[in-house]
C-alpha cells in the first residue's frame, strides 16, 4: 500500500505458500520496522526496529523469539558508530520468566562483559 504516493507497507512470502512472512513499514520512504516469521511457522518470530541517525537509515533493536513461546526472549540493541549500526547490548531471558538471564555487553561490536543470574546458563 501507498499514502500520498510513498510506500507504507511492503510484504514478502519467501517460501510461496501464500501467506506474509515479512512485513516492512515505512514512514517518509525509510524503514521504522519490520517483522519477520523466520522458520515459516506462520508466526512471527523476528522484530526489527530502524531509526535515523546522521541522515542514514539504521537497525536500533532487534527482538527475537528463539523458543517459540510467540513473544521475544532475545533482546539486541545497536548504537550508532561510524555511520553504522554496532551491537551494544544483547539480552536472553532463557526461562521464559520475562526478566535477562543472561546480558552480554558490546564496544565496537564487541563482547566485552557477559553477565549470568545463575551459573551454567547458554546463550539461546
């Protein structure tokens, strides 16, 4: 669909079953978001959010369902640096309870501290 001549909405099926697995929004023919069903089990699993930062488009958050529950238990944020989008923090709730488990921190897209609330636990 199309408002006043600009893309608002665009949708992929990339496996041709018919159905969305990738919805994108636009505002002033840049992305705001998008949200994706990355294992084709008809729900949505992936959700990206973009903003502008220095006149270029950028990823900010990415949210993902990697246990299938159907709500996010990894959570990535990005930083701005050099005119690209670097991870800075990413956060795993690994028993579903809706709080990190596990918060790994990122300089210049690199881990540099991870953090646990209970020893033994992995990454997702």
């Amino acid at each position: 669909p199309y408002r006043a001549g600009n893309l608002v909405l665009e949708q992929h099926d990339a496996n041709n079953d018919g159905r969305s697995d990738r919805e994108i929004r636009y505002e002033d023919r840049l992305r705001t978001t998008a949200d994706e069903d990355t294992d084709f089990d008809g729900r949505i699993d992936t959700w990206y959010r973009y903003a502008v930062r220095n006149g270029t488009e950028l990823i900010t958050r990415i949210e993902r369902d990697k246990q299938g529950r159907g709500r996010p238990d990894v959570f990535e944020t990005f930083v701005e640096q050099d005119g690209r989008a670097l991870l800075s923090r990413r956060e795993e709730d690994v028993d579903g309870d809706g709080r990190a488990d596990i918060v790994s921190t990122y300089r210049s897209g690199r881990l540099v501290r991870r953090e646990l609330a209970e020893p033994g636990l992995r990454p997702l």
